[in-house]
C-alpha cells in the first residue's frame, strides 16, 4: 500500500495539486502565546498590497490564507488584503488571536467577503487563558468574540479553537461563547507532539511522509517562499516570490530534492525531522 502512494505522490507535480497558498500580511504580534512556534526573531515587517496580489494572482482555484505568523489585524490594510484575496480565491480563511476585534474590524472582517474565521482562545478561565496567551485579556478578548458572532450572525463560518496539553480533557470554549459553528480542540505544541488525544483534532500523521511540500505553499511578508506553514521561523527558505513564480518556486530543484527525500526516508530538513507530521 505504501509503494502504491509513494508511486503517486512523485517529487515533480502539478502546480494545480498545491490547494492552499498562506500569505503573511504581517509576523508582528501582540502576544506571545506559550505554545508558538514563533521565535519572534525574524525581522518585523508588513506585506505590501502590490506583493501581496502579485502572490494572489497566482492562486486562481486555490484557498488563500492571509496569515501565516504573527497577528494579522496588526496589519492596517488588513480588509483591504483579503478583499484582493476574494478576487482570486473562492475560499479565503483568516486565523486571529482576536485581540484587536473591535466593532469596526468584526464589521470589517464580515463585509469583507471572506468564506471562513478561525479564532483562537485557549483556555475555559481567565488564568488559563491568559497563562497560555500571554498578553491578552481575557474579559477584552471574549467580548470582542461574543460581539463579533453576534454581528457575524452565522454570516461566515467561524471556527473557535482551543489548543490543550496533551493529558487535558479535550472540551471546547462552546460554553463561553455562543454563535460559532464549530468549537475544536487540538493538542498544544501539536506540532512537534506525536499520538492521538482522545477527542480532538490531533495532527499526527500515520504514514512516512508530510503531504505539505506537495500541497501547501507559504509566502512570507518579504517574499519568501518557505517549505511549510510549520516554518513560522522561515529556517527552510525555498525561493523569493519577488524574482520567480509560485510555480517556478514549487518544483524547483529544492523542492523537488526535498519531496524525493520525504518519499525515500532519507535525511530531510531540519525543521522535518522533530515535526509530528512526519514519520521516517
Ligand atoms: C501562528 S498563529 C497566527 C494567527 C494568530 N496570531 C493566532 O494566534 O490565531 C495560527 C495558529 O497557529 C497556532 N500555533 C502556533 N504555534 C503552534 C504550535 N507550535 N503548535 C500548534 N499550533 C500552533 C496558533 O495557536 C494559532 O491557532
Ligand atoms: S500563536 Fe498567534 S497570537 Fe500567539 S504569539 Fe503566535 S502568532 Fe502571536
Ligand atoms: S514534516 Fe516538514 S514539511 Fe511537513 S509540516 Fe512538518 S516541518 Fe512542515
């Protein structure tokens, strides 16, 4: 069975088999969540409109995700970023910490014509809230998300996320607010902790090797391209948007290399290798 897989999944593909294409609006953050895979020691910086539809433009039937580190509502053309994002993508997702939600930004954020939200708030208490995303308030936060869902009105479709300890009892934050239509849960550090967690949405991959490098592709807000949305440190740099196409970029020789090693189980990235989604 693994052979058959292996035998599709060619280190050389389609531009078209890429479905989804993060661009970063922006890695400045007003938090530092204990769980983030951000070392915060990348240079700050914010994605220029013309960049960020030159990427767009290049993502005809894919999903585009305007974020990638950092917060994105720290960007002030935020609307403007996913409205250029809608005119080249049928499903636009945003993910925020929701800090800056006010009644403006959640009009905003409805009108802006994207498909999906997904809002982060990990912790049923004040102190585990706050314990776990440092910088943020917990009475300010929940009720900028109870206002947003309110005005949402189940207009776009919201997902609040909770992200647990492995160990935790796996239950959402429906109890706090009410609106959204999906309440998850997934395990902290989900990105470099292996094993199933009973009811939640663990990421943990059972075969060899990662489907990202075949299926995802992020942009940075300066440009560059890097090897997986797990890359919020951009260590892997696979190529600069600002001098080559997303499709020159995707099956150029690094990635390529990298795909061919994912398939054979030889050495591989770095940043692979301590990552749950991968089992050599
Ligand atoms: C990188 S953040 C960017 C958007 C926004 N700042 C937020 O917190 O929602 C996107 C999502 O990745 C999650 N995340 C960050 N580091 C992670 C890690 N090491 N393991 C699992 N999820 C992580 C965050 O909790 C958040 O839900
Ligand atoms: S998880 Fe999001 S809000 Fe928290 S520090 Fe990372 S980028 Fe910022
Ligand atoms: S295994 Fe590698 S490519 Fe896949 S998500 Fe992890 S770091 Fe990214």
């Amino acid at each position: 069975m693994f052979a058959g897989k292996v035998r599709k999944m060619k280190s050389i593909v389609r531009y078209s088999d890429a479905f989804v294409v993060n661009i970063e609006p922006t890695n400045a953050c007003n938090l530092r969540c204990v769980h983030c895979g951000d070392d915060k020691k990348r240079k700050i910086g914010f994605i220029t409109p013309e960049l960020f539809e030159k990427v767009s433009i290049q993502c005809r039937g894919k999903e585009i995700r305007p974020f990638m580190s950092g917060e994105p509502l720290m960007h002030k053309g935020i609307f403007d970023l996913i409205k250029i994002a809608t005119k080249y993508s049928s499903r636009v997702v945003l993910h925020t910490n929701a800090t800056l939600l006010d009644e403006k930004k959640a009009n905003a954020l409805v009108e802006s014509g994207i498909q999906f939200v997904s809002i982060s708030f990990d912790g049923l208490t004040k102190e585990e809230y706050e314990g776990n995303r440092k910088g943020a308030n917990f009475e300010s936060v929940s009720e900028n998300i109870s206002r947003f869902l309110k005005i949402n009105n189940k207009k776009v479709h919201v997902t609040v996320q909770r992200i647990i300890k492995k160990g935790e009892p796996a239950i959402g934050v429906e109890k706090l607010f009410d609106g959204a239509n999906v309440y998850s849960v997934i395990v902290r550090h989900s990105w470099d902790v292996r094993g199933r967690v009973e009811g939640c949405k663990s990421h943990t991959n059972y075969d060899r090797y990662c489907f990202f490098p075949w299926n995802y592709i992020p942009v940075l807000w300066n440009g560059d391209v890097c090897l997986c949305c797990a890359d919020l440190n951009g260590k892997c740099i696979i190529g600069d948007i600002n001098k080559d196409s997303l499709e020159k970029i995707w099956n150029g020789p690094q990635m390529v290399s990298i795909r061919d090693r994912m398939i054979r189980g030889i050495p591989i990235p770095e940043i692979c290798s301590g990552c749950e989604r991968y089992n050599p």
